[in-house]
C-alpha cells in the first residue's frame, strides 16, 4: 500500500513534476510506522536525492 503523502506528493506537478522513475522508486523503498510522511517530505527526500553531496557517480574517486 502506497504512503497517502506519496501519492498526494505523485499527484502534484508542482513538487514531482521532473522525478524520475528511478528516483520515484526510491521515494517508494523507505516504510514507516507511527507518523505519516508529507507530500513536502517526499519532495525533500526528492532534493536530497539529487545533491551531490550527498551521492558519488560511479567515475568520481573516493576522496579520504
């Protein structure tokens, strides 16, 4: 069963309007229990997706 923030955050071009299939399908991995997620989460964990701080591309070596 699909989040209600998830679907809200799917259904609203203006906060997925450019997601990716590959990126929506991470959106979709996370489960929770307790409090519900907001659409602004998915939207967050959308931005915080493409930083690239946050991921290497498989090219870039790893910097210690």
């Amino acid at each position: 069963m699909e989040e209600r923030g998830l679907t809200e955050f799917l259904r609203d071009p203006a906060l997925s309007g450019t997601a990716t299939a590959e990126e929506i399908a991470s959106l979709k991995r996370p489960r929770f229990t307790g409090k519900r997620p907001t659409p602004l989460f998915y939207y967050r964990e959308l931005q915080s997706l493409r930083d690239p701080l946050h991921f290497r591309t498989p090219q870039e070596p790893d910097r210690h």
